[in-house]
C-alpha cells in the first residue's frame, strides 16, 4: 500500500505543480501590470504565464505585420537566427520543473532532504549562463523554481506524515 501512496505523491508533485506554478507566474504578472512594472501586454509569450519560454522585453519580437503563413525564417532569417541563440529563451522549462518536482518529492519521501540541494545546484549551474545577461528569465527563474519545490515538498511532507505515517 505504500508503493501506491508514494507513487500517487509523485505523480501529485510532478505533474500538479505545473498548474500551481502557471497560477503564480500569472499572480506575478498581474501584480507587475498593477504597478506599471509590465510591458505593455501586446500578447507575446513573456505574456503568457504557461510559455515554455521567457522572453525579454528587449529581445526582438516578430513584427505584427508579418503574415501568419509565412515562417519567421523566411521573414528576417537574421532575426530568427538572433532569437534562436537570444539568452532570454529559456527551453524546456516544463520538463525540467517536472524533473525537479519528482526529484524533490523523491528526496523528502526517501528521507534525504539534502538531495534538494543537488537538485538547485544543477538546475542553477545549468542555467546560468542564460540568467546572467536577462533580468526577466532570472525573475522568471526563482519564481517558478520556488513554486515547484515548495509545491513538492508540501505534497511529500503531506504524503509523507498523513499515509506513510
């Protein structure tokens, strides 16, 4: 019965704490618009409190003109290619948060908690080179990574003291 209920926590944790997560990111966003710290919310991904992406309001952004048919490579290959490599896409930001959240759980369910640790160093260590030149990713960045642990340890530690007792 304990595999059961440590299994039920890590699927609560993992996949959960992405609705959680995408609910913060849009009480940030609307505490930002409140007090005039946004842009302009013209609809762009750094809009979007789900992206998988963090874009930073100086990085360019397709123009509204562009046809919706044609692929922003044939558009301005130049600015695709500058928008590829930008600093202020943060890729894979789901997956990773759900990795982060299994590991997390995992560690306080297996009594380890110091594992967490482990979990922030790499996750930090693998993201700094594209935090260190973009504001909005790195704010973007301790917001949904405080989220998710704190979602993961809160789903452990209940798991963990109500069923496993």
């Amino acid at each position: 019965m304990n595999a059961l209920w440590i299994t039920l926590a890590l699927l609560v944790a993992g996949f959960g704490g992405w609705p959680v997560t995408a609910l913060v990111f849009r009480l940030a966003r609307t505490i930002d618009e409140r007090t005039g710290a946004a842009g302009t919310g013209t609809g762009t991904a750094a809009d979007d409190p789900a992206a998988d992406v963090t874009v930073d309001p100086s990085t360019p952004q397709p123009s509204p003109d562009q046809p919706a048919d044609q692929p922003a490579s044939e558009a301005a290959p130049e600015a695709a290619a500058e928008t590829i490599s930008s600093p202020g896409v943060l890729r894979g930001g789901a997956i990773i948060g759900i990795l982060e959240r299994l590991a997390v759980c995992l560690a306080i369910l297996a009594g380890q908690p110091v594992a967490i640790a482990y979990v922030v160093a790499v996750k930090g260590l693998g993201r700094f080179a594209e935090l260190k030149g973009t504001p909005v990713a790195a704010e973007r960045f301790i917001i949904g990574t405080l989220t998710s642990m704190l979602w993961a340890a809160g789903v452990a530690a209940l798991a963990k003291v109500v069923f496993l007792g």
